[in-house]
C-alpha cells in the first residue's frame, strides 16, 4: 500500500466522521403536531433564521458532504489510474 493510499483514506475517515457528528448534533424536523401548535412556525419567519445554529450545522453538512462526494470519486479515480501505472 502507498503513502498515498494511505492519506486518501485517512481523509475520507475523517471527513465521514466529521459528518456523521454534524449530522448528529442537528435537531431533528419531526416536531409533530405539538410543534405546530407550540409555533414551530414563529422560527421560520424570525429575523436570525440563517443564524441559527441548526442553519449554519445545515450549511457544514451540505459542504462537507458534497467534499466528500467529490473527493471519493477523485480518489477512486486517481488510485485507479495511479494502479494501472505501476
């Protein structure tokens, strides 16, 4: 195994990990009924709604899973051709 396989694989743990925590720490969309009722609805309209918390957790994981996306297939295309050289 190359040092570049290695480092390729380091990253996509890392990057998996990382979005497995973010995705975790979100709160969940599932208020039911006692969130409609309670105004669940209030947040939507709020001045600060893309300063939430949960938006900028939102944002991470739109970012880090569309750089894990591309990284993955970057890697398998690069060991791929990087393996048919050698």
């Amino acid at each position: 195994m190359a040092w570049y396989e290695i480092l390729i694989g380091v990253i996509l743990v890392i990057a998996s990990v990382l979005l497995v925590i973010i995705v975790l720490m979100q709160q969940s969309r599932q208020a039911g009924l006692s969130g409609a009722i309670a105004g669940g609805s209030e947040s939507f309209f709020g001045k600060n709604k893309g300063r939430t918390v949960d938006a900028k957790l939102a944002k991470i994981t739109k970012i880090l899973s569309v750089f894990f996306f591309i990284f993955s297939i970057l890697a398998t295309f690069f060991i791929a051709f990087m393996v048919e050289k050698n």
